[in-house]
C-alpha cells in the first residue's frame, strides 16, 4: 500500500511539473534550466490540485527545492550514464513524495489517490 501511496505522489509530481511547465512558457516565468519549472510554480500546481493550507505550502515548499536541486544535480553530472542519472532523480523525487504526504491531511491523501487512479486508467488504459 505504500507503493501505490509513493506512487500516487510521484504521478501528481509528474503531472504537476508539464502543467507547471506549460504556465511557465505562457507567461515567460520559466527556470534557465531547459524550461523546467519553477519551485514556485509546481508549489502552485500541488496547493491548486490538492487545496494546500498555507501552512502547508510553506512545508512544501523546502522539500521541492530539495528535490529540484537534487534532480538538477543528478541531470548535469555527466560522469554518470543517463539510466543512472535517471535512476538517481527518481530517487529524489520519492524521498519528495514521502516527505510530502507526511503533511497532507487524509482527504488530501484521497484526492492524490484518485488523481493517480485517474492519470494511470486514463493514460494507460487499464
């Protein structure tokens, strides 16, 4: 059950950062590295998605920076294959998953379910 929950958040990320991507190349706001968003950005995405408090965005907020500079890190190391590179991102982005469900409130957790059940019937078709 666990997994389904690292993964449920690890979908809302995915899905978060192409919405927040698109935002940004509407209005210019875009981060110099390769488009990708902003933390501002895909703190915006989560708190409209998931109706996150204030306080809960303030939470949020240090744990996708963490995870933006360690992706960003990994991305540029060329001393590693791209798999690996990868593999290291991915790994960023669960420990970010995991930190951020520890502030969600219940319905928060629902909402973040059925929005992965959602991506995954419809962009998968099971």
């Amino acid at each position: 059950m666990n997994r389904v929950r690292l993964f449920a958040i690890a979908t809302l990320l995915a899905l978060a950062l192409p919405l927040a991507a698109q935002q940004a190349s509407t209005s210019g706001d875009a981060q110099a590295a390769g488009g990708m968003p902003t933390v501002e950005q895909h703190l915006k995405v989560l708190a409209d998605k998931l109706d996150l408090t204030s306080d809960q965005q303030d939470k949020a907020k240090p744990i996708l920076q963490e995870m933006q500079d360690a992706t960003q890190k990994y991305m540029q190391d060329e001393s590693m294959s791209r798999d690996e590179r990868r593999d290291y991102a991915k790994a960023s982005r669960y420990k970010a998953d995991r930190k951020l469900r520890q502030i969600l409130t219940d319905e928060q957790k629902k909402k973040l379910d059925q929005i992965e059940e959602e991506w995954h019937s419809g962009s998968h078709g099971n």
